[in-house]
C-alpha cells in the first residue's frame, strides 16, 4: 500500500502523526477519537517535551532513569547533552502520591528508527536522576510479540478530537483493546505512550491514517536487543522484560 508523506501536528504536545489525505478522507474518520476515561493508574506513563521542540510526547518509564518512547518525536535523531549542563527536556509524570506532577530532566536521547513510513519507530530517552519506586515502577519490555487477541490497554496524553487537537490534550487516557484488533483511537500528543499487556509494554503509539482513520504501532521486541544494549551502554540495569517462549501470559 503506498502512503503519502507523513504529517506530524505540533501543537506544544505529543504529535501523533497521520497520513496526509484529503479533507474528504479526513472527515470520514469523525468517530476516530482517543475519547477514553481519564486515569491515574500507571504512574510510569507520564508525558515529555525537548526544549527545542514546539510538541511533546507520552513515554514510559522502563527502568529508574530510562523511557521508551517514540522516535519520531525526537525527529529521529539520538543526542546527548549528560556533563553539560543544559537539559534535553523535561519527563512529568504523576507519581503514585497523587502530590501532581513532577519533573525529571531528560540529558539524553537514542533513537532505533528511520524516517521511511516511520520504521522502527522506537527511541529511549535518558533521565539525569531516577525516579524514586515510591513515585513510579518501571513497566516491563517484551521480548516476544504478544498473543493475537491478549486484552491490552492503550494510553496516551492526546487529544479527543482529530479536528479539534486542542480540545482534551495533556490529560492521561487509558482505553481496552484486545491485540490484532483495528484500533482508531490515536489523536496528537499520544504518540511514544504504550500498548500494555499485564505490566509489560508490547508496542508504543506511532500515527494514524486519516483516510481509514486507523492507527499505526511500533513493535518494541524487534529492538529489544538494541535497547538493553543502549541501557547498559548509560549504565543502568538493564530493563525488566517479560519472559521469552513466543508470547506473553496474559
């Protein structure tokens, strides 16, 4: 299937990116909402910005100072700002306390994909401090694709509303979906949230197309090698993962 070029909304939150289509396909795609509950489960989900961007992004927290996301938010690149003193961007997330907020700056930032149809579209990035476990435990990796149909759960911090990208953005949203199943729930500023199965994050928000208003995810276990390699190379403990054996327990 041939696609046109992706256009990524920036709005001073995550962009998650969709097909560029015309206005017709796109008014087709009106029941195309992340109109999900809002939540404060998941304490490791939390939202992220760079200071050089106009956009930010959902991730999720994978080890104490490491968090997966997706590497179109960071325009692909990898960079690295640790010892100079000046911030990358800020991790917020809503701690387990429900005190609100808090900050953690972010000092570096790895990024596995490429900016062809957005492969691979999977990065980490780097925080200067841990996150204490009494604020957030870090979510498990697969290291295997997860079961056709296992229940999952979808978050994102975007938008409610694909033709009003202001309206609902910058609050937490969880919502059901069974793995394999057509999902139309993207909406800007969740791209890099995650797929969840159990405690484990299985794939992470890339874009949708706005003809078919159908979203698009990024597999985190292809580069699940690569990414405990980037761990262990900021020194850190390498990230919990789920089991391998072909599938996660459910």
């Amino acid at each position: 299937m041939l696609l046109r070029p992706l256009v990524c909304v920036v709005l001073l939150g995550s962009a998650a990116c969709s097909t560029e289509t015309s206005d017709d396909a796109a008014s087709s795609s009106q029941d195309a909402l992340l109109d999900a509950p809002v939540t404060r489960a998941h304490p490791e989900v939390g939202m992220w910005a760079l200071v050089d961007r106009e956009h930010a992004c959902t991730g999720t927290l994978v080890t104490a100072q490491v968090v997966v996301t997706a590497a179109h938010c960071l325009d692909f690149r990898t960079l690295d700002t640790r010892g100079a003193g000046q911030p990358l961007g800020w991790f917020l997330i809503d701690g387990n306390g429900g005190e609100g907020p808090k900050g953690f700056v972010i000092d570096a930032a790895k990024s596995f994909g490429i900016d062809i149809l957005y492969t691979n579209d999977v990065a980490l990035l780097h925080l200067a401090t841990p996150v204490p476990e009494s604020v957030a435990r870090p979510a498990r990796l697969a290291l295997d694709a997860p079961r056709a149909g296992s229940s999952a759960l979808l978050l994102g911090y975007g938008c409610i509303d694909r033709d009003d990208q202001r309206r609902g953005r910058g609050v937490k949203r969880a919502a059901e979906m069974r793995i394999g199943d057509v999902s139309r729930r993207l909406c800007p500023w969740d791209s890099g949230g995650p797929t969840l199965v159990g405690d484990t994050v299985v794939q992470v928000n890339s874009y949708f197309h706005e003809g078919t208003g159908e979203d698009s995810f990024a597999a985190v276990w292809p580069v699940a090698r690569a990414i405990a390699a980037q761990i262990l190379a900021w020194n850190e403990a390498p990230p919990a993962r789920a089991p391998s054996g072909g599938g996660l327990d459910t």
